[in-house]
C-alpha cells in the first residue's frame, strides 16, 4: 500500500500527466449518434412519456428529432412529478414544464437540463371534449434499440394502466383521429480516435538512503514512448544536486565523480542545491537507456541522516500500439 506522501504525489501529478500525454495522441471526437427511436400513436390530448434523463452536471443536454403528423407540444418535467401526475391526473396541468415546445410538427428536440432527473413529455395539442383535463396515454406502436445496451423507453403498460380507466390492451385499442409521432433519440458519444493510449505512474526508485558524500546511482530507466513524463521528488537535509542522465554516462561517475560538473553542462534534466523540490523532465526513445544521480552539492558537510528520493515515470500500459501508430505518422 503506498504511503499518504506517494498517494498524494499521484494526485497531484494528475493534470500534468493529463497534459504530457495528449500532445501526443489525436484527441477525441465526438457527435450526437442515434440511440433508440419508437413511433407513438396519440389521439386528441393524449400523453406520451418518453426517455428519462438523469445529468450529473450543469450544462449538460438531450437531442431528440421529434416528427409528428398533428402538431404536438413537447416539455421535460421532474420524474417524480410526472410520476405523481400519473397517478393522479387532476394534478397535470400544475407540472413544471422545463424547455417548453409548442406546436411541433417536426423538429430537432435540445433541452439545456437543470441537474435532476427530467422526463421528457409529448402531449397531442388538439382538444378533447370527453376528458378536457387529462385525456389519457397514447400508445407507443414499435420501438427500436441502436444497440442491445440502450436504455429502453421510460413508458410501461403497468403505469398506463393506472390512468386508463377502461384497462384494455394496446393492441385492441381503438383510435378516433390518431396522430402518428416518430421519436429519434440521440446520444453523445466518440465518433472518430475512440481508442486511445492509457498511461499509469509507475515507479521507478522509491527509497530512503544514508547520506554519503559519494553520488548514489539508479540505473535501468528506458523511455517506452517520445514525450515520456517523468517526476522526481527528492527531501534531504543538506542541499541536493539532482539529474537524470545517459547511463553510459552516469555509469562513469563511479570511477571519476569529478566528471559530474562537465555531464551537466550538456543536460538539461536537473536541480542544484536543493533540499525539498519535486520536479518533472521529459524524455524521447532516442534518448536511450537513463540514470538517476543524486547526492551532497561538494563542500557540503554530510550529516548522520537520510535522504528520501522518488522517481516515477508516466508508462503507457493500455492500447500502447495506438501510440506508436501515432508517432509513426
């Protein structure tokens, strides 16, 4: 299990990972594409429920195509208003109507949703004379799912059956003047580079060490992608130099530590004098095989205690051939 400092250093590495890794992909795309759809058959006044939508967000909206033989008006509502409305018709005409839509013959349907369960509700315009408050359901004549994982329309014969009083069956029903409604929904989804690369932190070296005036050397870092993220985090009580260089290179420092200052000059991936810093470098695959060096600025006096040094590196762990499919271009 990490610690509560690594966890912490995950989150917050979480918006640059977001940003070292896109650049790199072509980003997503998306459309409405259709859903489900049903043809409604509604005599005058008739109601028909239709989809439920639940937003989890502010901004967040529906997009139905709504073509209608007679003109109908269209309006979402709560669910649970609609619900109680079901149940008890005298109370219909009280529903809070979000995104009103009067006279709809054919239309494309775009409701802005207040953050709360809304269902969306068609209503057959003409008059009835017979029942004037509440006229009753229509009856939906097909319905067709885009995929077998569509949610499928909100309406259920137990729900009508509460407010049709004569309780017959849809299919023997018999209409005075119907008005044939076709209801296409849509839904908001990845149309083109779907797929795409996913990346993890991985940890590279994660240790707590002696303080020594000598360099401590951490081999076997290999970039797996151009753009490759890196994070070192490193804590000590004396000032610190901090690099991530060449292998065939950091390997020298062994034999000749004085050659550090001359490795420097021609690398950028590194920190000096520091005791507590966190920072990020980027590497290509070109770059080769990397090491990470630590140790005490010379001249430091080496105190009896421990350095803490991290070193995580942004690896690609799912659809990775997407992303050399990507560079390859």
């Amino acid at each position: 299990m990490r610690s509560q400092k690594t966890q912490f250093l995950f989150v917050a590495l979480s918006t640059v990972l977001f940003c070292g890794t896109s650049f790199a992909q072509q980003q997503r795309i998306f459309d409405w594409r259709p859903a489900n759809d049903e043809t409604v058959r509604l005599d005058p006044a008739n109601y028909h429920t239709g989809r439920t939508y639940h937003p989890n967000a502010a901004g967040q909206n529906n997009h139905v195509d709504i073509k209608a033989q007679k003109p109908v008006t269209v309006f979402m509502t709560p669910e649970a208003d609609w619900n109680l409305a079901l149940q008890h018709p005298e109370t219909i005409g009280n529903l809070r109507q979000v995104c009103l839509r009067e006279h709809v013959v054919d239309t494309t349907y775009v409701c802005e949703l207040p953050v709360e369960p809304l269902t969306l509700v068609i209503r057959d315009e003409r008059f009835s004379p017979e029942t004037p408050v509440f006229a009753g359901l229509g009856v939906v004549l097909n319905t067709m799912q885009a995929t077998p994982n569509n949610t499928a329309n909100a309406i259920s014969t137990g729900i009508a059956a509460v407010v049709n009083s004569t309780r017959q069956s849809f299919s023997s029903r018999a209409f005075k003047d119907p008005n044939d409604v076709h209801i296409q929904y849509y839904r908001w989804d990845c149309v083109q580079n779907c797929i795409q690369p996913e990346f993890r932190w991985m940890e590279q070296v994660k240790e707590k060490y002696q303080l020594t005036s000598f360099l401590k050397v951490y081999g076997g870092f290999q970039p797996d992608h151009d753009g490759e993220l890196v994070s070192i985090k490193i804590k000590s009580s004396v000032p610190m130099v901090v690099a991530v260089l060449p292998s065939q290179v950091a390997d020298q420092l062994h034999a000749r530590p004085d050659a550090l200052e001359s490795a420097l000059e021609k690398n950028a991936c590194q920190q000096r004098g520091v005791e507590s810093l966190e920072f990020q470098c980027t590497f290509n695959l070109a770059d080769g095989p990397q090491s990470l060096v630590v140790g005490p600025e010379a001249g430091e006096k080496v105190p009896h205690k421990k350095a803490e040094i991290l070193m995580l590196a942004n690896r690609c762990v799912e659809n990775c051939q997407q992303l050399q499919t990507a560079q390859q271009q």
